[in-house]
C-alpha cells in the first residue's frame, strides 16, 4: 500500500507525546538529533522562544507537525519536524522518505504503538507533489493551526512548584497564574492570590490539601439541610468541579445589547427550592412557557391584588410569602432585568420582564409573568463573575453588589465564546499533603492533557452523588506546590507525578540583603545550606524567603531563636551535634551545655544541649562565624 509518509508520521505522533509524557527522561535523548533520527527517522526541535514556534515555517526540507504535535517540557516548547521532504535517493537507493518512513514504521512495531490498519502490510511510503491541492490544504491547515495558538496554550496544563520551604512557591504560584491569565504586565499591582482573585473572580481559586481534605472536598458530595423540621440531602460542589463548571460555562442565545437598558432595576429570582431537587422543574416550566415562575401562593389566584395588603387578605399568616408575592406581582416592573439563580453562589440565566402577572389555571405552578429571555447558560455561572458577593438565600430580591460592566462582558460573549475561551487556573497548595487517591478519585485521569474535554482522547465520567456526566475543560490549568522538606517527590503518588511537571524551586540567594548589622546574610545562609546538604539532603535546605525582610540585626536574633533553630531541631530530630555543625557551632553558643548537677537521673535521657535563652548579648561576630570558617 503506498502511504504519504507525512500522513503516516501524523496519524502517530500522538503516541510519541503519550509515550514521552509516560517516560519524560527519554526527552533528552530526543533533543539530540542524531539520536533522534536515529530511532525515530525525525527531528525533534527544540523552539526556545515563542517567536520561533510562530515563524516555523514549512518548506521543501523541512515540515513543521502542527500545534497538535507540540510537547512542552518546564518552559521550554519542542515539536517534531521532518526531514522526509524530498524524494531525492540515498546510497541505498532509498528516497529519504521511504528511510524515515520505514526507521519509524519499525521503531512503532518496537514499542506496539503502531496502528492496527498498518500490522503485517507492505508500505511504501511516498512524497506528494510540492504543488497538488492535498499539500495547499494541509500548508492552509497549518497556517489556520499556527494563528489560533495564544501563549497560554503553550504553558503547561498541570504544573506543581515543588523545593525547601521557604523558597517562594506559594507567591510564586501568583506569577505562573497570571503568565497564563495572559496579565503578566499587571505583576507588580497583582503580588497576592486575594489580589488576583479580586481581578479575576471566578477564573482563579485556592485550595491547600490536608490529611482530611477528601473526594466530596474537592469535587462533591452530599450535604445535609433542613426546611420546616425536614432534612434534605443535596449535592455540593467541591472546588474543582465549581471551576470545571466556571471553565467551561456557554452562552446558548445570541444577544442584541441595544434591545437591553443596564440602567433598569436588576433582581434576582430563585425558581423553585435548590435543596430538596424542584428547582429544575420550575427552571424547565420558565424555559418551556418564557414565564418567572413563582412557587409561593400554591393555586391561589392573585389577579387585581395591588399592594401588599390585599394579598395578605387571601394569604392570612403567613407575612413571608405575602411580601415575596408582593413583589413578584407589584415591585418587579416590565423592562426590569432578572437574574435567574442556581443556588446562592451560580446564576443559570438573565432575563427581561415583558409582562404583567398571569394566573396559569391549567398549569401545576400557575403564579407566572411573561419574560424574553436574554441569556441562558449551561452549566451555570459563577455569580463572581458579576458580583462583588455571593447572593442571599431570598426567594426574590434586589442585589446590591452587581457590576454593571461585568454583567455587559457577560452577555457580549456570544455562544462559541464564553468561558470556553478563557484560561482558568486552580491552585493546589500543599498538593503532596492529601491523599491524592482519595481526592482525585476516578478523575486523576480526565486531568491529562489528552484526556479533556474537546481533545482527541476526550473521557468522561458519570460523577457518584449528582449522577452527571462529568469531564476536565482544556482551558483548565493546575498549579500545585509541594514542599519537599514534608515528603520527598520520590514518594508522590506515582498516578500524579505522571501527569504533571514539575518546577523546581531552590533557595535564591539573590533576594536576600548582603549586610544587616555587619553580617552578610546571602554568606550565612548559602553556608548552612551547603552542610544541610551534605549531612541530610539538598530538599532540607533553609529557603530565601526566611531572610527577605530582615532589616535589623534584632529582628536577624529574632528569626533565628523563632524560626530557624526551631526548623533544624526538626529537620535532625534533636541531634544536637548535627545542629551545631550546620550553625559551625564549635563554642556552644547557639546551644550552651546542659548542667544538670545532683538532679541528673541515671539512665534517663538527659539531653546535653539547650537552645540559647539570653540573645541580647549575642554578638554578631557568633552569626559571622557560620560562615567564615570551615567546618
């Protein structure tokens, strides 16, 4: 069978990236490209800067793979090209395109990636002509494929910062969100998550696992309430199905701006109750008649009722229901904008009111008003993403935190933008502290690149507590950290090491003052770091980040008595003579001799050191010593 050796070299690639993100080692051996070619028939190009992957450019040599093709390694971004592009014979008597053909059609066999239509054939494997309308197509497709990619897309989709503590990861996770949030020039007036998250609202949120953290945390489980004496259990969304559900949020209608006056009253309307499930069914009726639909009044007719007062007349004792009625029947005004909720924290969709109350005789919720619908959203919106604050649990009332001109970005979007558009970014602190099987559960695997929802290899599952079919949106990024000193990245779950990468972050002398009351600090602390690393491990290292804002030598005295001495009593589990040799502490000054006199018990463990008490007279000359002399 003759096969375009392009074609053939496409249809496989996708298990190259698979096998390199199952064994990223084997990366290194790829970027050499005498390697490369060697198994592979194909280069493995190495585009260091952004401008590179835009400006690659296909031609009678060699042929870029197409953004489907990219694996991204940290900050660096490789793709595979070809150098089959001619049909120009060898020694051999081979074309370069049936050599590389046939060195990768063999290297596939080898690793039982081959595809099943091409098992036990003949191939011969061909060059198209430069000019025929196959190639046009396909350079078209690549030219489409290259002007679509936005630099966020080239960014890892999950990432974990992981080294000593100290070293900054968590502020650091700030810088990597805003990199893809595409806000890097905002870095300086955006330094903290609260910061980021006041600016971004429900594109960004945070979460720090723990020992306890667990699967209905993280993605959702049941939650008990009650209502007149009765309990009801309802499904509650954990933080990462929130923001999955924020990711990937739609807008179904096309809206005309100019037929909306933002300046009219706003209200917001609960349909039916959330907790005990009637909500959707009151939602369907809305959606089905285009009507506000009001669950209180049951099928009393309100027809002619004009103010409150007539309304309690046909509603005696109960005062709540007459005032909710009351202004779903005077207050709200035709041309009013409604927000339609979905629970206190989400909005489903945005109404405008068209008419007056109706009493629907022949319907089971009869107490209605006319609506045109504005927009509807599936699945709904984070009402952050146009409200300072959460909504009240009122069945109907006018809420004083909306933005205006976020309410607007909101309906401009059309339907084949939305949220789909935006990148999102949950940030997972102490990522290594949970159970990660416990937490993950069956999704650990939707969050693979490949994996998500749009992709070639798109899964979904069905979620145990709402029943739905669930999967991970592309534009969902994963940042962690993990501290390194509380459990070692040799021991992470294996199912989370491999679908991540990782960053390391180590102490950077950098950021710290070379001169705080005659000691230098930088000096100081890359001292005692070389000798943690030589009796322990360089992941027990002191990070920056202890000694960044020390501006006098008390507060120096301070750090160490507090902070430091205190973290290496538990990095050595009170080994005191490995202590001392950290602090170079040959005189005892740091940790003095225990004198226990008569009251010494024999055979108990009399420890021989105690931490100074007394560090006002402690001279610096004691600091300085940590690092002007060899231990």
């Amino acid at each position: 069978m003759e096969v375009r050796v392009g074609d053939f070299v496409k249809e496989h690639i996708k298990n190259i990236v698979d096998y390199l993100n199952k064994y990223p080692d084997h990366l290194n051996d790829l970027t050499d490209s005498e390697y490369s070619k060697k198994i592979f028939g194909l280069s493995f190009a190495f585009m260091g800067e952004k401008k590179d992957f835009y400006d690659l450019k296909r031609n009678s040599y060699r042929c870029w793979l197409g953004q489907s093709y990219r694996f991204i390694k940290g900050d660096k971004t490789y793709c595979f090209c070809s150098e089959f592009g001619g049909s120009k014979k060898n020694k051999a008597g081979k074309t370069i395109s049936e050599k590389h053909g046939g060195k990768f059609k063999e290297y596939l066999e080898e690793k039982g990636l081959l595809l099943e239509k091409y098992k036990n054939k003949d191939i011969l494997f061909i060059v198209g002509k430069k000019n025929d309308s196959t190639d046009i197509k396909e350079e078209q497709k690549m030219k489409s494929e290259q002007e679509q990619i936005t630099p966020c897309q080239m960014l890892p989709k999950n990432q974990i910062l992981y080294g000593p503590p100290g070293t900054g990861k968590t502020y650091s996770t700030v810088g990597h969100a805003l990199k893809i949030l595409q806000a890097t020039d905002r870095e300086d007036s955006l330094k903290s998550f609260g910061k980021l998250k006041e600016e971004f609202g429900s594109q960004v949120e945070f979460v720090t696992f723990h020992q306890s953290f667990s699967y209905e945390d993280f993605v959702e489980g049941l939650k008990a309430t009650t209502e007149n004496g009765q309990i009801f259990y309802r499904v509650e969304d954990g933080v990462f199905k929130e923001i999955c559900n924020n990711a990937s949020s739609k807008q179904e209608l096309e809206v005309n701006l100019g037929d909306i006056d933002l300046d009219r009253k706003i209200w917001k309307m609960s349909l039916g109750n959330s907790s005990n499930g009637d909500d959707e069914v009151y939602f369907d009726e809305a959606k089905d008649t285009s009507s506000l639909v009001l669950g209180w009044g049951g099928d009393i007719d309100f027809t002619g009722c004009n103010n409150l007062n007539n309304i309690k007349k046909k509603l005696p004792g109960n005062p709540d229901g007459a005032r909710i009625i009351n202004s779903f029947i005077n207050k709200m005004k035709v041309n009013d904008l409604v927000i339609i909720s979905d629970g206190n924290r989400r909005f489903k969709a945005i109404a405008k009111i068209t008419g007056n109350y109706t009493y629907d005789e022949g319907s089971d919720l009869p107490q209605k008003r006319k609506i045109e619908w504005i927009q509807l959203f599936s699945p709904s919106k984070s009402v952050l993403e146009i409200s300072a604050k959460y909504f009240t649990q009122m069945t109907i009332n006018e809420p004083q935190h909306i933005d205006k001109e976020k309410l607007k970005q909101v309906l401009e979007n059309t339907p084949s933008q939305g949220n789909s558009k935006k990148p999102h970014v949950l940030i997972i602190d102490e990522i290594n502290r949970g159970n990660i099987s416990r937490i993950f559960g069956e999704l650990i695997t939707l969050i693979e690149p490949s994996k998500r929802a749009g992709q070639s290899e798109e899964i979904s599952v069905m979620l145990p507590y709402s029943k739905n079919s669930f999967s991970v949106p592309d534009n969902l990024f994963i940042i962690g950290t993990m501290n390194t000193a509380d459990r070692s990245l040799a021991q992470l779950d294996l199912a989370l090491r491999r679908r991540f990468e990782f960053i390391e972050m180590m102490p950077d002398y950098s950021m710290i003052s070379e001169n705080i009351g005659g000691v230098n600090l930088r000096k100081l602390l890359e001292a005692m770091n070389s000798r943690i690393c030589q009796i322990l491990d360089r992941e027990h290292q002191i990070g920056h980040s202890f000694l960044m804002n020390i501006k006098t030598f008390k507060e120096l005295q301070s750090i160490f008595k507090k902070q430091i001495l205190p973290l290496l009593e538990e990095y050595f589990f009170d080994d005191w003579e490995k202590i001392k040799l950290v602090l170079n502490d040959d005189e005892d000054i740091f940790y003095p001799k225990n004198t226990f006199g008569d009251w010494a018990i024999e055979g108990m463990n009399n420890t021989p050191f105690k931490r100074l008490e007394n560090w006002i007279d402690l001279d610096k000359v004691y600091f300085e010593n940590i690092y002007k002399s060899s231990v």
